[in-house]
C-alpha cells in the first residue's frame, strides 16, 4: 500500500489525472473503473485538459462505471450517468461503445443483470485500474457498511448516512433512490491497480480506519489492506488522523528511488 498525502486537494486532482494518463499511455486499450462523487470533479477537469492537449488518448479505453442508482432515467441530473458524461465524456473520445454503466432504469431480474455487468468487466480482461472515492462510513462504490468483503455486482440498500449525504443533490419533495447497483467488494479487489482519493476533514475517520484499522465488513475500504497495488491520494485534512504519516513520507520517497514505476 502507498499513501501520498499533499496539501490540498488541488495537487491531488492533477497527480490522479498524470497517474491515469500514464497508464494509458503505457497501455492505450487500458480497462478503467471510473468512480464519481465531488472528488472527482477536478480529477476529470484535468483528464480532459490533458486530453485537449494531446497529451492522452481515450480512443481504446474501455470504462467501467462503478455503480447507478436504481429507479433514476439516464437523463436524471443526479444519475451518475449524466455525471460522467457532463464531466468527462463528452470531453474526450471514449468511444461510446467502450462505456459500461449499471443501468439503473431496470426492473427485476437484478441477479442476471449484475451478473452480466460481471462478465462484461471479465470479457474486456478485467479492470486495469480502478479509481475511487471513499464515502464519510468508509464506503467504496456503495457497498455500505457489512457488505461482505468477497460481494459482487449487485443490487444494494444505501444507509441511513448515505441517504443523508445525498439528499442535498435531490430537489424538495423529490424522492431521493433508495438503493444503487454497485461493483462489490471482491470485484474492485479484482482490478489490477487501484487508486482511492480522499479529500477534506469529513473523510479523516473513514481515512484512518481503512489505512490503520483492522480489515473488517464495518468499513469497506478497509478491504483494500488486501490488495497488492493499492494507492491512497490524501490531502492534508484527510490524512490528519493517520499516526504514521512520517512513514509513509519516508516510503514514499524510497519508492521514488528504487521503484519509481510503481508511483506511475
Ligand atoms: C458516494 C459514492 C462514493 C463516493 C462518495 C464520496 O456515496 N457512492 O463512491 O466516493 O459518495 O463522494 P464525494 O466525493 O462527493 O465526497
């Protein structure tokens, strides 16, 4: 596991955008996992800088989206569909073909369903690098607390906390999707490489018990201890209750001297 902490959240958006840029480059049919959320934002406004200067091709990238709501039309403003797409694609050139997204307007039959969001991610051979967000109770993707940690693409219930960060995106009156269909936990823990970004003093908690706590179904991202290519992106306030920040500062720069692959 590598941390990368770095003052604000500025710096952050510019290092995830260069580490995912050069992953394509190395390989340009690269398998990504797109995740959303406010700290994506600024991680795609610097993809699609990067792309406008001709400095990265999403012409034989294939993605992933990481999760919809269930009950929301494509067209809805808060579907993550819409978000990728005002965000990033319609800034670049994946090619329309190469997208996968749950489909959140389906009714029944959510086993098959997920089931072949599954075999999807297996037939583009597997997800090369997976972003993602990190939720305030330590949720990746919307696997909410308890989720088992071996879960696959299925159908979720959001909790209570996660209801309750969302409802601000949902207007008066309107009913806010009680449920998402969301990669699980074995699925993210299945992509090659991934890389959890962090900002913000809301997600200090979630931070310090996915890096320094005990792996364990009541904070998802703490599952990430398992895997062997894991980076955390942390900005200042995020990172202010790790207790071993001078240790990842001093692997951070060892890495940089012996293995610097491993920080592109
Ligand atoms: C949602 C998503 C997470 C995301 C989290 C944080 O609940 N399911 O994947 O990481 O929110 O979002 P933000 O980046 O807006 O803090």
């Amino acid at each position: 596991m590598l941390v990368i902490l770095k003052r604000g959240s500025g710096e952050i958006d510019e290092q995830a955008a260069q580490i995912l840029a050069g992953a394509i480059k190395k390989k340009p049919a690269l398998t990504l996992g797109l995740a959303t959320g406010g700290t994506m934002v600024g991680v795609y406004e610097n993809l699609v800088r990067l792309h406008k200067t001709g400095s990265v091709d999403f012409s034989q990238v294939v993605t992933f989206n990481l999760y919809e709501y269930l009950g929301l039309p494509a067209s809805h403003p808060q579907s993550f569909r819409h978000f990728t797409q005002k965000h990033f694609f319609r800034h670049v050139n994946v090619q329309p073909g190469n997208i996968h997204i749950p489909d959140g307007s389906i009714r029944g039959n959510y086993e098959q369903y997920c089931e072949s969001y599954e075999q999807a991610i297996c037939a583009a051979g597997g997800i090369d690098l997976q972003l993602l967000g990190i939720g305030r109770n330590g949720h990746i993707g919307f696997n909410e607390p308890t989720s088992s940690l071996a879960s696959r693409t299925r159908l979720k219930v959001l909790s209570r906390e996660t209801l309750d960060d969302n409802a601000k995106f949902f207007g008066t009156g309107e009913e806010a999707p009680q449920c998402a269909i969301t990669m699980g936990i074995g699925t993210i823990l299945k992509a090659r490489k991934i890389l959890l970004l962090a900002t913000g003093a809301s997600k200090a908690a979630a931070i310090v018990k996915s890096i320094e706590g005990p792996v364990t179904s009541a904070v998802s991202a703490s599952a990430l201890q398992l895997h062997p290519d894991v980076t955390f992106l942390l900005d200042a306030p995020a990172a202010s209750r790790l207790t071993q920040r001078e240790y990842y500062e001093r692997v951070l720069k060892m890495t940089a001297l012996l293995t610097p692959d491993r920080l592109s």
